[in-house]
C-alpha cells in the first residue's frame, strides 16, 4: 500500500527543509574568515529564510480540502515522519551536510555543493508529487518546485561571479 499525502504536510516538510538550508549556511559564514565571503553566506541565509516565510505564506493558501488527513492518525504521529523525510533527503536542508562542512571549504565549493543540494530537492519534490492526490493540492508541489528552480538560477548567477 502506498502512502499519500496532503499538500500541506509538503508545505510543512517544505518549511522545514529551508529551515535547515539556512541552517547549513548560517554555519558556512561562521567557519568564514573573509568578511565578504561571510556577508555572502549571510545573504543566502536570508534567502533561505524569506523562501521559509514564502512558503507559509502559500501554505496559509491551502484550501480546507486539501488538508484533509490521507490516512487515520490518532497519535499526530504523520508530522514526526514528515520532519524525518525531511531531514534525511539527500538535498537542501539535510542537517548532515551542515555538520559535514569543516572550513577548509572554498566559497566557490559551497556553492557548488548548494547547487547540488537544490538539484537534489527538485528530484525528492518530484518524486513526492506521485504521492499527493491531484484533490488533495498536488498542483501546488509545481509552486514549491518553481521556487526551488530560482534558487539553483541564483546560486547558478553568484557561481558566475566567483
């Protein structure tokens, strides 16, 4: 039997996600010891933080219906496993990749190591939209996509410059 899900438990795994993607470059700055690479790992911070809000923003947007429970969960026990997919896909926002990084990493390095973490989420976003039920809002996971395609279009530019 295969699981579904709501769009609204992949905006709350969506959020999540960038959560933890601030997260790894919020630790990228601080093992910086040049200022300017520093402000700029700050910066996508901040980008991974306005992306959080725009994806609460579209979250408030989901309609009743598409809320509505796929399976019987008395114990509230869906939301630990969403946050645990969350955490163990191998792209943005995995938790490891944050601990992994040492500060031997050049700029250019993390962020082409981000690059691959967005790609990543493109295909773990994918791959759960065969699991959100077209009623149940699976049209919106194009939204979250889309806006992870302008993430990898904005590191893609800073890449350029470097």
């Amino acid at each position: 039997m295969a699981y579904e899900f709501n769009v609204d438990e992949m905006f709350e795994m969506a959020i999540r996600i960038e959560e933890n993607g601030a997260r790894f470059y919020r630790k990228a700055a601080q093992l910086q010891s040049d200022p300017l690479n520093r402000e700029m790992l700050e910066k996508l911070e901040t980008m991974e933080n306005r992306h959080k809000q725009t994806f609460e923003k579209m979250r408030d947007q989901v309609s009743g219906l598409e809320k509505r429970a796929t399976v019987f969960d008395p114990a509230g026990e869906a939301s630990q496993y969403l946050i645990a997919m969350a955490d163990s896909h191998r792209g943005e926002g995995n938790p490891t990749v944050a601990d992994s990084l040492t500060g031997e990493e050049s700029i250019a390095e993390i962020v082409d190591m981000a690059i691959g973490l967005e790609k990543e989420s493109i295909l773990f976003y994918l791959g759960l939209k065969d699991l959100v039920p077209p009623d149940y809002g699976q049209d919106k996971l194009d939204r979250i996509i889309g806006e992870e395609r302008q993430h990898i279009i904005q590191l893609n530019g800073i890449r350029r410059k470097l």
